[in-house]
C-alpha cells in the first residue's frame, strides 16, 4: 500500500466513477482500475461495488475513506512543515543568555518581533552562565548563545562567535562611599535616587583606587565571564581582589553593596534595577569595556537559526 493507491482510491470514492477520477487524476482509467484491484487484494476485501453504469462503497469502503483522507491529510501537513523548516518559517530554536542580556534593549525587542513575524517557529529560551552556554553548544543542548565572556576568550574552532551589543564596566559602590562622587544629603529617597543614577554623567574610575576593598562577585565555579574580567582587570592594576562574599544574583550583590558589605564590579546595564543606597562609576580604560556575543556551532546554521539571528 502507498500513498499513491490512496489518492487513486479517494478520488473514485468522491466522484463514484472510474472515468471521472481517472479525469481529475490526469491518467488513464486501466491503470487506475489496476490499482484500486491491489489496494483491495491488499487489505482482502472489497472496497467498492462495480457495475457497468455504477459504482458505490462497501461498508468496509466507507471506513477505509475516512482514514484514507486523514493519512492523506497527514502527509500534506508533513509536506508543508518541511517547506516551512525548509524556509526558516518553522522549526525549534534553543537559544541561551546570561543574566544581563534580557535587560538589554535590543534582546527583548528582537526575540518579540522574531515570535511575531514566526508563529509556527518553537523558541525555547533558557538562562546560562558563559561556560555552561559553551559546553551546550559543543554538545548539542543549546544552538545559540548570548554570552559575556572575559577578555582573554577565543573560541575553539568548533564554534563561531560575533559581537553583537557592547556596554562598560562600572564600580559599584555603597553610596556614602568615598569613591561615589555623590554630595551626601539627609538619606532621603531624592538622594536614592541619584545615587542609583550617578553613573550617568561619573568620571571613569581608576579600578587601582578599589585596591584593598573588599569585593563582592559571583563566584568562579559558575563559569561567569564577568569574573575573570574582573579579576583580569584587578591583576593587571596591581593587585589581587580580596573577595568577601559571592553570591549569584547580580541584584543580589547589589543590595549587599548598598548594605555597606563591600564594592563590586557589573556592566551598567545593572544600573537600571535602580536599587537604591548604591553609586556607579564607570571603569577606566579600553579594557573596562565589557563584550556581549552571540555563539552558535561553525557550520551549522539551520534556516531558523539564521532568520533568528538576523534580527541582532
């Protein structure tokens, strides 16, 4: 049985007349007859009566028409899914991000717009540090990575990387610190709020002038790029960071700097939580500058993959 017999067997159920269905199948009616004959010593029974001047369905006929349609039906759907994948139209996307990317302007208002514009497309997106989007992607887990790596990173040759957003490096201070720049008032919640705000028009800051502090980042075994920029950065001025506390929310350092517990190093885009007790200063320096890159396998872009990231 194939699909073609199924056709043959549909068109002379709905037009009950071998002449009228060899005419809208575009072929001649003995091998039309001869087909329908197969079907039938196939499944071993009848599937329609014939005479002369008439010809109607069998029981079993009737009941094999409606699956006959709906495996018809089936394998048109699978035609059009594979033109649609085949196109960039349809298909599964894994896409991973660190924290910071979401809060980016372009990510949030690319992934919208790609949803919009693909609706039969299946977009999983999942939060991952840097090393852990890397290894997804070596293995097959994930197909496309936002990633904020050090500045040492140079990817293997088995994953291909672009640059696709850039922002700073700030200094992270608990407002009434000396460092903040900030004219303090009475505590109030203007004073808040210019301190949250204060990296906006901050003189860069020398990272040697946090020597001696104590520092609160994320910790090393998360595969965080953002640390070994930090740490990179620290080296190269001189000194090693002496790390109080590591916790694994940028929000969370935050508010332990706010709390007076120590200073930190984040890109600025974290300046938007707006948490309040808090000072930013921009980073110093070429090297303050913090990378965002979008990651997939070398040569194995899919046509959804590469409709996806056409809107970076």
């Amino acid at each position: 049985m194939d699909f073609r017999q199924l056709r043959y067997f549909v068109a002379v159920a709905e037009a009950l007349s071998f002449s009228e269905a060899a005419r809208r199948l575009h072929i001649s009616q003995p091998p039309l007859s001869t087909q329908i004959k197969a079907l039938e010593d196939e499944l071993g029974s009848p599937l329609l009566d014939r005479s002369r001047h008439h010809v109607a369905l069998t029981p079993a006929g009737a009941l094999f028409l409606d699956k006959a349609r709906a495996a018809l039906g089936n394998l048109e759907q699978a035609r059009e899914v594979v033109k649609q994948v085949a196109a960039g139209e349809a298909g599964e996307i894994r896409v991973a991000f660190t924290a910071s990317v979401p809060m980016q302007d372009t990510f949030p208002r690319a992934v919208q717009q790609f949803r919009l514009g693909h609706p039969r497309a299946m977009l999983e997106l999942v939060h991952m540090s840097t090393g852990q989007q890397l290894q997804g992607i070596e293995r097959g887990e994930i197909d496309i990575g936002f990633l904020r790596p050090s500045p040492q990173f140079y990817p293997p040759a088995s994953i291909a990387v672009r640059e696709v957003l850039a922002d700073r490096l700030m200094a992270v201070l608990p407002a009434a610190h000396g460092l903040a720049g900030l004219e303090h008032g009475d505590g109030g919640a203007d004073d808040h709020a210019a301190a949250s705000a204060a990296h906006a028009g901050a003189a860069p800051l020398d990272i040697g002038a946090l020597s001696g502090q104590p520092f609160l980042l994320f910790p090393r075994g998360l595969g965080c790029g953002l640390f070994d920029h930090v740490t990179t950065l620290c080296n190269r001025a001189g000194f090693a960071p002496r790390i109080a506390q590591e916790a694994r929310e940028a929000t969370t350092i935050i508010g332990l700097v706010a709390s007076g517990a120590g200073v930190s190093v984040l890109p600025e885009i974290y300046a938007r939580t707006g948490i309040p007790g808090v000072a930013y200063r921009p980073l110093a320096g070429p090297d303050a500058a913090s990378r965002i890159l979008v990651a997939h396998r070398a040569g194995a872009l899919s046509p959804i993959m590469r409709r996806f990231l056409a809107f970076f």
